[in-house]
C-alpha cells in the first residue's frame, strides 16, 4: 500500500551529498518538502533544481527545509550542483539523496518493490521518481504531486501549497481554488455557525455551506 495523507514518512537512513542522517532528524521541528528526480545531469531536473535554489529565501520565510533526491550517487550530485548552479545563478543548498539502491523511491511507493536499476539506464528507467512530498513538523504527508518527465514542476505552486497547509494545519479552515495568501479562507463545516463566529469573528456566507473569513 501507498504512502496516504496524514501517514507518517519512513525514518530512513540517507546517504546525501552533504552527509548521512535519519529523515525523521533532519526535518527535526520545521515542513519539509521531498522533492525526486529520475537520474542526475537530465534538463528538465536540472532546471527544477534550479527553481528550488533560487527560492531559498521563500523556504526560510517559511521555516521549511528543502530536500532533492535523485538516484544516482552522491559523486554525481556534487558535479550536477555545480551545473544546477550554473543554470541558476544561485546556490544549491539543500541535501541531495543518493538513491542508488532505490531504497527512498520504494519506501515513497515512487517505484515498485521489484524495480531496479539495468546497466545502462535512462531516466525512463525510473520515470515514476519525479514527485513532491511536503512533510509537517510531526513527520506526516500532507501533500504529494506526481509529474511525468516532459513536464517540468511549477515551484510557485508547491509555494502556495505550503502557504495553504500552514494556513489551515491543526485548524478548522480550508482554502477555495487558486487561493493565494491574504485572501479570505472557508471555515469548516465541523463548526456552527455560534461557534464559527466565537473562533473566527464576523464571516460570509456565501452558500449555506460555504462560509468565509479572513484569518
């Protein structure tokens, strides 16, 4: 069975360019985000790398740490950051996993337990390993997005998911489509309408079920 929403992520040790450590102490008390890349010194990857570098001050703002993981190893990493770099312009930071035994990418049901790597290899042989995981404090799934390879991921959108969780995480809010920060959310329809406006203040109503406020 997959990784769901609100599970807790593997506590795996992991072999990184900048060191070994658990998972679960490296995210320590902040978000997290996974995100996975088929194989090193591939454009499509080397330019989401770069997106990631280029939006350290957004995950400091934040308090999230940031994560890569390709499956190749950590030799390669170090030489892919110097292009990631150069795509760039701005450091990379952030730890990349080497993968090489497919450990991470199983555990994450990103590969099947069966999969391996063939002399050889293309990207295509681990295609599936192009995902985005974000991790609360508590070290559970909150989110995760799949793309395939011909489509390069959209960093603002993983920005606004964030936003959207920490908005919401451990209250009774949710955010309408296309919600961007400062924008009014929607109270959860655990609460009534008294103990609505006890939490939250004055709210609109939309709809009957649909009734928002500005936190």
């Amino acid at each position: 069975m997959g990784l769901r929403i609100n599970d807790i992520v593997p506590n795996l040790t992991l072999t990184t360019d900048q060191g070994e450590f658990s998972f679960h102490d490296w995210i320590g008390d902040s978000w997290a985000i996974l995100f996975s890349h088929p194989k090193d010194f591939t454009p499509v990857c080397t330019t989401e790398f770069g997106a990631v570098s280029q939006l350290a001050d957004e995950w400091e703002k934040r308090g999230v740490k940031v994560i890569g993981l390709s499956v190749d190893g950590v030799e390669e990493h170090k030489a892919w950051k110097g292009d990631i770099e150069t795509w760039s312009g701005a450091k990379a930071g952030f730890p990349i996993i080497a993968d090489s035994d497919l450990e991470v990418s199983k555990a994450f049901d990103m590969l099947p337990a069966d999969a391996y790597l063939p002399d050889g290899r293309t990207p295509a042989d681990s295609a599936t390993v192009r995902s985005v995981f974000i991790i609360s404090p508590d070290k559970k799934l909150q989110l995760s997005m799949t793309y395939p390879m011909s489509v390069g991921r959209n960093f603002a959108e993983v920005l606004r998911a964030v936003d959207a969780l920490q908005k919401t995480w451990g209250a009774p809010l949710a955010t309408p489509a296309n919600w961007t920060e400062g924008q009014d959310v929607i109270i959860a329809l655990s609460l009534n309408d008294e103990q609505a406006k006890e939490k939250f203040g004055e709210f609109e109503q939309k709809l009957p079920y649909i009734r928002t406020t500005k936190v």
